[in-house]
C-alpha cells in the first residue's frame, strides 16, 4: 500500500465534545469481591426486576455469604428509544435505499452479542437452515446499540476484528457460511443407523470418536479464544452457539449401547479433555461476563427409522430391540456438553424449535436486564493446596421469592484475576470496532478499475490539520503523524496493510490554508477477487497521542459475471467551487454549501450492447435521502454513450443544493441496463455526504 499527501481544500468540521463512557459494571473475580450476574424470572419466564438484595441468599461451597454489592442493570431501550427499522418487501425490480449510516460508538454499545457459527459441528442439513434463519435475525431483530458478530469456529483467528453495527457486515458473514466436511457432523442432522459389525465397523467407530472429540476440543478452543478476546468489551456481553451437539461422553457401538441403557447416561464414559476444556471455558466466561448460550440447530427431528437408516433387513426388529432409545439418547448426549456450558455461565439452551430466529430472539429478551450480585470471599479460597491447581469454587444463588426462578453463574476456580497488561493502544485502535475522535478523520473508499484492467480500491482520508501538533522551524510549520491502515477481506483475513510516518512541513501560506482545507492522503489497493471488504484507518498525533479512526464496508463486485455493474461513486466541487475556501467539497471531505452543487462520477461496466448501433441502452436515475426518507428524486433519463462498441460508459452528473437544508444526506445512483434481464440489469451505488450553510 502506498500513500501520498496533499493539501487540498475543505472545510473543517466543528469541534466534537468526547462525551462520557458509559461502562457496564465489571463481573470480577478477585481476593476482596466477588460479583456475579443473575437473571430471575417467573413462571412464565418473563423477566422480574424489582427484587432487593434481601430477596437473595448466596452460598460459596454450601457456606452462606453476606452480600455486599446489589444492583439492577436495565439494558432494555427508554421508551422514546430509536427500533430497529421493519423490513420492507420492494416490489420486483425496485433498488432499496442506502442503509441508515450509523457510527459505532463505545458509549453507545447496550449488548455485545457473538453468534458462534458452529461449522466444526453442524450437518450439512443444519446448516441450511442456520443460513436462512441468521438472515432473519439480522434483518428483524438486531437492535441500535447492539454491537454483533457472526463467527464461524473453523474461521482462524482474524474473527475479532469483525464486531460491528453494520448490518451489512454481519449479513456478509452469513452468506459465506458453508458447510465444513471434515467436522463432526455428516450429512443429516440424527446420524443414521448403521448395522456393521467386525473390526471394520469398530475401526469407523473409534475414527468417528476420535473426529468427535478432536472437533469438540476444537470447538471449544474457537469460543475460548472470542471469550478471552471479549474481556474489555462493553455492555452486556453474549455468546451464542449455534451447534449440533457437543458430547461430553463417548461414542459406544451399537452393542454396547443396548447392553448398557439400563445403566443411565449417569454410568457413561466421559472423555475428560472436553470436560476439563469445558471447565476451564466457563470459567473464563465467568471472569470475562460473558454469558453464553447454546442453539440445537437439528430442530425438532423424528427419531423413528428412516430411508437413511441402512443395513437393516428386519426394521421392526430393529425397533424392538430399543434402537429407537438409543437414537434418543444419542441426541440427549449431543445436547449435554450445550446444556452443559450455558448451565454454567448463566445461560440457557435453546432446542426443539425449527425456527432459530425464534430461539435467538429469546436469548435477546433475555438480555434485557440483570441483577449484579457481589460478596467478600474468603481470602483462603485463593491459596492452592499442596502446590496443586487452583480449586474450584460452587457458588449458588437461590431467590426467597415464591414461584421465581434465577440463573447464574455456578462457580469459579481460585486464583485472582491478572492485572491487566498495558496494550498498545495505536493498534488497539485499528483493530477496535469503535471509533476514536482524537484525530478527526473521514475516509472515502471506492471501487475502481485501472488502466492495466486490474481491480482496485482507492482510498482517500481526509485529516483535520487543527488537530496536528505543529511547530515551527525556520519559520516553516512542522508536524509528525503516524498513520495505520489495514483491509481485510469477508474472511477477516488481511488484503493489504501499511505504517507510515508523515513528516509535514509547510509555508507560513501553506500552513494557514490547511487549517482550513485539511490535509488528503491518498492510496490505491489492488484486490484480486470480487466480494465485500472492510477497510480501516487509524492516526497518531505523535506530539500529543491524540489518536483517530475511520473505517468504510466496500463491495467489490464480479465482473466476470458479466452482470451489470458500478464502480463506486465519486463527489466533487464542480470546476471553480473547489478552489474557494469559502466552498468546500472535495471527494475525501463531502461537506458541501449549500449555495453550492455537487457533481458525481461513476463507471458502468459489463452493459449490453444495441445490435444495430453497438451502444449501450442505459437509464439512469438520481436518489437522495435523509435517514431512510427520499427527499429527492429524478425520473429515468437514458445515458448518453459517445463512443460505439464498448460495454463500458462514465456517467456524470450536477445537483444543485439550494434546495436541501444542512445536515446528512446520501446520494444513491441507480443504473438499468434496458437490454438485460430485470434480474441482471439493475445496479445501484451511493454514497453519503453533508450540506452546512
């Protein structure tokens, strides 16, 4: 990635008041406090919360505990709160606005909700299903304030980087969830029955445990890593895993199974890596407060025989023999480890419904609100016996209430929770989903082709001078800043990254025009492959520290497809305004007078062509909206293509601007290919810009 700086003209934003962080309370784990959270409801699950700390007693090890620390944490929206908007049916042919642009802010976060896609073990059936429904919760049920992230367990490492407010983002990673073959998990959500015997059998049985347990463990080492990497983050922190099952128990033959139903799942075999990997992550969760939850995403399933069921020549014999039993039991097990974990951290499983759009809008009721309970703990609990591990600590919460329930935390193991280490905060920055304000920043970001036919993305960051530290040399005006940048691509996996050090020096003139102007770094990135990316941006003042970020989602788009297609959207100042300090409006700014116009530019590729003129037959049309409402609009206008034989044209266009009052606005741009099919002939692109006076 290269970068290069400019002065350009533009106008500087007003002055941002940091308001105050507004954290959650800490659930933490050390010798002088104890604190867990808590969720009572009633008999109809509906949530209780005004109950006083007398309502409770608390028991460590069976002894009582005097409570210390009482509070409700009502996390619901006010009643004037801002809902998610409903989702709109468009008729056939028509393009939906621009999302609603919203800035995540840290302050502003109620609920960090993690959707664990559990790909290591889910069927290829499930997963079907997971897609369609995620879709769902997504668009209908995700909430302002709530900060999300849609991580599947075989996707690396990079997943942090991908909690965001940007519906868009989070329906990207739903639409590149696929199933994964190697897991635990075949084809069908029940495993179907299978009647071998001999030593061939019993070798695919000892394979499929050792697949069981090597994916469990994997598993669980994917929601460890997002658990710990949540610790600092804010609001009411969730994890939800969607799965097929988690076993705790071993796999048994057909024959053992039947000879040993008698005993009780009590009587199984446990396999005591998942189980220790299990404890340790609830009690990770514990200290980090982060509650999970488990989804079974096999539904509700018959566990009669099915056509799957093979090598059976007397099914009812099969059926007499208690096979039906023991698929029962099988799914019970598969459950277990689910059950197991949510159990633990104070959570709940979901199962037994096909609709997982439903199960997860449970888990949002659920986070609505909690008690946060804490008590003095004996200093003796932290000092480990005999030079062994940190023992483990049972705590139980019982309400006095009648007919109420709660559902806490079980337990933790002995030791205090570490000091937190000093971070780096200019990284921490890039990577955060939130915004920091130190340095004002805005970044424009399109797509774009080069001259050499090669994908590219260009950026353009504009910086406000008047938060730079500057002094003066030799009556030049001298200042240092460091700058970050990083792409990521669906995956979380890094497209391009760059550190620079900018060392500005400018002219008494020069200087005064940038306070005003700004300053203009630009960069192309060349992307190999088509899809959405996200780009990141972060600067330090290294004078002061004062550090600032921006990011930008950009959808890259296949032009092998030959669909009709856009490159992003440019605004500019027309020829003369762009000069005049007075009337700002460059492309990296996008704040415009209002006694201003606006121009735009933009690439159609991949249009068909008129047989008889070997033109392309394009409409195009001009949207403007505020929030979600159209304020502006022009009827279809066909595009005048100069030169013949090509499937690419340049569209341009004026707005004047007299007519909007000040504030936010986004410009959408819509293209129809009269020659295509509807369902390949329609693109649209937009971008967002201000108007002050």
């Amino acid at each position: 990635m290269t970068i290069g700086l400019r002065c350009v003209v533009a106008a500087a934003v007003a002055a941002l008041a940091a308001p105050g962080q507004v954290e959650s309370p800490l659930i933490r784990v050390t010798v002088n406090l104890v604190q867990v959270d808590a969720v009572v409801t009633d008999s109809k699950g509906r949530q209780v919360t005004d109950l006083k700390a007398e309502d409770f007693e608390i028991t460590e090890d069976g002894r009582p505990q005097k409570i210390t620390n009482f509070s409700y944490i009502r996390l619901s929206p006010s009643p004037g709160a801002v809902t998610a908007p409903a989702p709109v049916k468009l008729p056939r042919g028509a393009v939906a606005p621009p999302p609603a642009q919203v800035e995540a802010k840290r302050e502003d976060v109620r609920r960090t909700i993690v959707l664990v896609v559990d790909d290591l073990g889910l069927s290829f059936e499930s997963m079907g299903e997971v897609r369609r429904d995620l879709k769902r919760f997504v668009e209908q049920q995700l909430q302002p304030g709530d900060l999300a992230a849609i991580v599947r367990t075989s996707g690396g490492m990079g997943a942090l980087d991908q909690f965001t407010t940007d519906r868009r983002l989070l329906l990207a990673a739903v639409e590149r969830l696929r199933w994964y073959p190697g897991g635990r998990s075949g084809l069908s959500a029940i495993e179907p029955v299978n009647s071998g015997r001999g030593a061939g059998q019993q070798a695919r049985d000892q394979e499929a445990q050792f697949r069981r347990v090597t994916y469990s463990l994997g598993t669980l080492g994917a929601v460890s890593y997002l658990v710990n990497g949540m610790r600092e983050m804010p609001g009411r922190k969730s994890l939800i895993l969607i799965s097929d099952g988690l076993r705790l128990r071993s796999t048994l033959s057909e024959g053992e199974t039947m000879a040993r139903q008698h005993l009780g799942p009590s009587a199984w075999d446990r396999d005591e890596r998942v189980v220790e990997a299990l404890r340790h992550l609830a009690d990770q969760a514990n200290r980090a407060a982060v509650v999970v939850y488990s989804v079974d995403a096999r539904g509700v399933q018959t566990l009669a025989p099915t056509a799957d069921d093979t090598g059976h020549s007397d099914m009812r014999a099969l059926i007499n023999a208690g096979r039906g039993d023991s698929r029962l039991i099988g799914m019970l097990l598969d459950q277990e480890g689910l059950q197991v974990l949510s159990h633990e951290t104070g959570g709940f499983l979901v199962h037994d419904t096909n609709r997982i759009d439903f199960g997860l809008g449970q888990v949002l009721k659920d986070l609505e609100g909690y008690y946060l309970i804490g008590y003095k703990p004996d200093a003796s609990r932290f000092q480990p016996r005999n030079g062994k591990q940190a023992d483990f600590h049972a705590i139980k919460l019982q309400v006095k209430v009648p007919k109420l329930h709660v559902r806490s935390r079980s337990g933790y193991f002995g030791y205090e929770d570490p000091a937190k280490p000093e971070a780096d905060r200019f990284a921490a920055a890039l990577f955060s989903p939130f915004t920091s304000s130190g340095v004002r920043l805005r970044l424009t970001s399109v797509f774009a082709e080069a001259a050499d036919a090669r994908t590219t993305i260009t950026l353009m960051l504009h910086i406000d001078a008047r938060d730079l530290t500057f002094s003066t040399e030799g009556g030049d005006r001298q200042a240092t800043a460091d700058l970050l940048a990083f792409t990521v691509d669906e995956r979380g996996r890094p497209v391009d990254k760059a550190s620079y050090k900018a060392d500005i020096r400018l002219k008494p003139a020069r200087y005064e025009y940038a306070l005003g102007a700004g300053l203009v770094y630009t960069s192309s990135i060349p992307v190999s492959q088509a899809g959405p990316y996200q780009v990141r941006v972060a600067v330090r003042d290294t004078a002061t520290g004062r550090i600032g970020t921006a990011s930008q989602f950009i959808e890259v788009p296949d032009l092998k497809k030959r669909r009709l297609a856009l490159s992003g959207l440019v605004v500019d100042s027309p020829a003369g305004q762009a000069q005049d300090r007075e009337a700002p409006g460059v492309a990296s700014f996008r704040v415009f007078r209002r006694k201003g116009a606006l121009d735009f530019t933009c690439q159609i590729f991949n249009a068909r062509l008129d047989r008889s003129t070997r033109k392309p037959a394009i409409d195009t049309e001009v949207r403007v909206f505020r929030g979600q409402q159209q304020v502006f609009a022009t009827e279809p206008r066909r595009l005048d293509v100069a030169s013949a034989g090509s499937a690419r044209a340049t569209a341009k266009g004026n707005m004047p601007l007299g007519a909007f009052e000040p504030g936010s606005y986004a410009l959408q741009f819509v293209v129809r290919d009269t020659l295509a099919k509807e369902s390949r002939g329609v693109a649209a692109q937009w971008i967002d810009f201000d108007v002050i006076e």
